[in-house]
C-alpha cells in the first residue's frame, strides 16, 4: 500500500464521516421543527388558560397576603391574651391560698371555741351535780328517812311483813 491508497481511503472515510453527519443534521432539523410545533400548539391551546389564571393568581396572591396580615395580628392578639390569662391565674391562685390560710386559721379558731365550749359544759354539768343534785339526793334520803320514822312513830303498832317489804322496796 502506498500513500496515495492511504490518502484515498482517509479522503472516503471523511467523506462517508461528512454524509453521516449531514443526515444526523437533517433528522436533528425535522425533529427540531416537529417539536416548535408542537410547543407552538400547546402554548396556543394553554394561552387562554395562562391569561385566566394570571388574574387569579395575583387575586390569590392579594387574599394570601392579606391573610398573612390578619394572622399575625391574630396571634398577636391571642398571645395577649394568653398573657392575660396567665396574669389572672397567677392572682387567682395566690387568692386561693390566702383563702384557704384563712379558712384554716378560722376552722382552728372554732375547734378551740368549741373545745372551750364543751370543757365549760362539762364543768357545769359537774358543778351542777355536785352543788345542787347531790345535795337534793341527800336531802331527799333524809327526809325520806324523817318520814319513815314519824310514820312508824305515829302508827305505835308493828308493821306488817308487807308493809316492811313495801318500805324496802321504796328506799331501793
């Protein structure tokens, strides 16, 4: 093989390189159209979808907005409101405690009344026992017993087995 037959097969192979690449071209270009076509058809049938919602879109972008808006004084708001409530808690449980301290302090002050109260009664009771119904009692057995002996002074005669249990009977 000489140079010139080297030469003629590298000038072929560029050649057939150079027809290959022309007809990738050309399917490239067809493709190339059919797609811009089609592109062309779908923005032409989602036009009238784009320009309705473009209205929308900035609608919603307004509402979103203003919802923002309102949320945050909402929470702002509620917040505040948490706040306050806390603060009102806060107060109405040291209320709680006071009164409960004082709830106790009163019940502790009426046990010791009332303990007071029944330690006098009894001490009445007793008194009342010892002082008067004691004494009644004993002056009761003597004039009881005074009676029996006028009695029997007075009837000078024996008193029957009857009469003497009937007596018995009364001093028990």
């Amino acid at each position: 093989m000489n140079l010139e037959t080297t030469l003629l097969w590298i000038c072929i192979a560029f050649t057939v390189a150079l027809v290959v690449q022309v007809a990738l071209l050309i399917v490239i270009m067809v493709s190339a159209l059919r797609m811009r076509r089609e592109v062309t058809d779908l923005v032409q049938t989602v036009k009238p979808v784009i320009e309705k919602i473009g209205p929308i879109a900035d609608t919603s972008q307004r509402v979103l907005e203003d919802v923002r808006k309102y949320a945050g004084e909402l929470s702002t708001k509620a917040n505040d409101l948490l706040d306050l409530g806390q603060k009102q808690l806060v107060r109405v449980d040291g209320v709680m405690a006071e009164a409960a301290a004082r709830t106790r302090t009163q019940m502790d002050r009426i046990e010791m009344v009332m303990d007071d109260t029944i330690n006098r009664f009894q001490e009445t009771t007793t008194l009342l026992q010892n002082g008067i119904v004691r004494p009644l009692r004993q002056l009761n057995a003597v004039t009881a017993g005074v009676r029996a002996a006028l009695a029997f002074l007075a009837q000078g005669r024996r008193t029957t087995v009857e009469q003497a249990t009937h007596d018995e009977e009364m001093f028990i």
